[in-house]
C-alpha cells in the first residue's frame, strides 16, 4: 500500500501519513502524534524521542524479560503507595494521554503536568489534552517547588508531586529525577536508554517503550502484583546484556 494523503490525526488539515502494511508504521505515526501536538511539546522533546527510537532499535521493538520483572515492581510499588502521582511531559500526553488516563484509573495515582521547559500556555495545552482522555490534571496551579531546582522547571502542586510518596516520570531529566529521589519519594521511571542519569538514579527504571509499557503496567497494577527484592542495577545489567546479546547476534 502507497502512502496517502489523509485527515491528520486532529482532524484539521491533511498530511500524508504512512500505508498502514509499513513495516515502521507504529514508529512512524508516534512521530505523527508529536508533530500534532507541536504547540505542547518541547522542540527539545522531539530530539529526545529521536533517542529513544534509536535504543529500541536495539531491543528490537519488544518488552524485553528485564523490563517485564521492573514493571512487576513497578506496579507492586504504586499498588502499596499512599499518594501516588503520574507526573507526564508533553512527549508522554502527546504519545499517550489514554493510556496514562487508564493506568490512572486503575491506580487511583493522580497525575500532574510537571514540565521541564514549563509555559503557562504548553501547561493549559496539555491539561485540555489529559482532559479530552478523561482525566483532571493537577499542574495548573503550581504552589510548591522541587528542592534543588532552580527556574520553571522546578514547579510542582503540592497536592500532587509535592505530597506524593510514589512518583512515575516516565521520560525524565536526570536532574530532576535525582531531586525526586532526594526529596524521599519512591521514584519509578520509563526511559528506553539504561545508561541515562535518570535510569540510573530512580528506584525502579522500567527500560521500555512508553506506549508499549503503559498497558502491561496498568494490568499489572490491576492484578495487584506484588514484589520485594527488585534490585534496579541488577536489572538495567540485565537489560544491558540483551541488547549485548542480540547486537552480537546480528550479522
Ligand atoms: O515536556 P517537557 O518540557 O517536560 O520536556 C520533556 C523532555 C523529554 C524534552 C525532557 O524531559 C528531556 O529533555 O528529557 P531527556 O533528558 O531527553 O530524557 C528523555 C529520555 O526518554 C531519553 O533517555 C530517551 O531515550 C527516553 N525516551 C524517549 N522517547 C521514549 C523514551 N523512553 C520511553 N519511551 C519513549 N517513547
């Protein structure tokens, strides 16, 4: 099948999208959905999902065994949680605002929009999108800050993130996940790339596509996984050696 001129995703102008038999058509139409949502997503954002294509290359597309186990404890750490919070960028609510909608429903975890490049207008834009999937987001009105941060990027709700003690940032800066964790909140993660500061500072990093990881987290949560002994540099050592392992393989 040809590529076609079709209706964008918004429905408000036509673009030509790729044939639904491309072998990358699922990568492609993410990369559809952020240039949508141009007005709430970083420009900065768009290069990070850019890496973040490049790491699941090599994993090949997949949940890898590691990631399964992290996402396992992942859920057994928002299951026992007492205020768990979702905190979502622009890149996660363009690429998944339903999926965050129902692991929020399931959980009972809030969800905040806490930005790095923070703009009254990207946090007003991203809050009608978590609306149309269902869901009031907290971020609007920002009261508190993350300690150790300076500028917009340290603004938080303190019924949200502020008072959390289980926090999800999938896609995160380092920095401000290291201030998370500093802050005592149990952090968890989503980032494809096990090297990142971020993977490497949060409790639970689960290293896994967000769209792909979001419904297995959500069941998971909904079977009431529960796990003790998940050891986070094991795991990402783990995840390490697949990549190492289907690298040496490819010819
Ligand atoms: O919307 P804002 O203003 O809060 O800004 C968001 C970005 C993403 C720009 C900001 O948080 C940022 O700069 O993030 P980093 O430091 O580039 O980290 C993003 C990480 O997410 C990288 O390690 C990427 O490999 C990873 N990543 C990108 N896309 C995905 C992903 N991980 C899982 N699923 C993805 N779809």
């Amino acid at each position: 099948m040809a590529a076609t001129t079709r209706m964008s995703l918004s429905g408000t102008s036509h673009v030509t999208l790729p044939p639904e038999d491309h072998p990358r058509y699922k990568s492609l139409m993410a990369r559809e959905k952020l240039v949508e949502a141009a007005d709430a997503v970083a420009r900065q954002g768009l290069i990070a999902h850019g890496r973040g294509e490049a790491f699941d290359y090599l994993l090949g597309e997949q949940t890898c065994p590691p990631a399964v186990d992290a996402i396992r404890a992942a859920s057994s750490m928002m299951v026992g949680a007492t205020n768990p919070v979702i905190s979502v960028n622009g890149n996660v609510v363009a690429l998944a605002a339903r999926e965050v909608a129902h692991l929020s429903e399931v959980s009972g975890a809030k969800v905040e929009i806490n930005l790095f490049h923070r703009t009254p207008e990207r946090v007003a834009a991203l809050t009608r999108m978590m609306g149309d999937a269902g869901v009031k987001a907290l971020g609007e009105n920002a009261d508190a800050n993350i300690p150790g941060l300076t500028s917009e990027r340290a603004k938080c709700c303190s019924d949200g993130i502020g008072s959390a003690d289980v926090v999800l940032v999938p896609l995160e800066d380092g920095a401000r996940c290291r201030a998370l964790v500093d802050m005592g909140k149990q952090v968890i993660t989503i980032d494809l790339n096990p090297l990142s500061r971020t993977a490497q500072t949060a409790h639970v990093t689960i290293v896994d596509e967000l769209t792909r990881c979001l419904p297995l987290l959500t069941e998971s949560v909904r079977v009431g996984a529960v796990v003790e002994d998940f050891d986070n540099e094991k795991n990402l050592q783990k995840v390490i050696d697949f990549i190492s392992d289907r690298l040496s393989r490819t010819e």
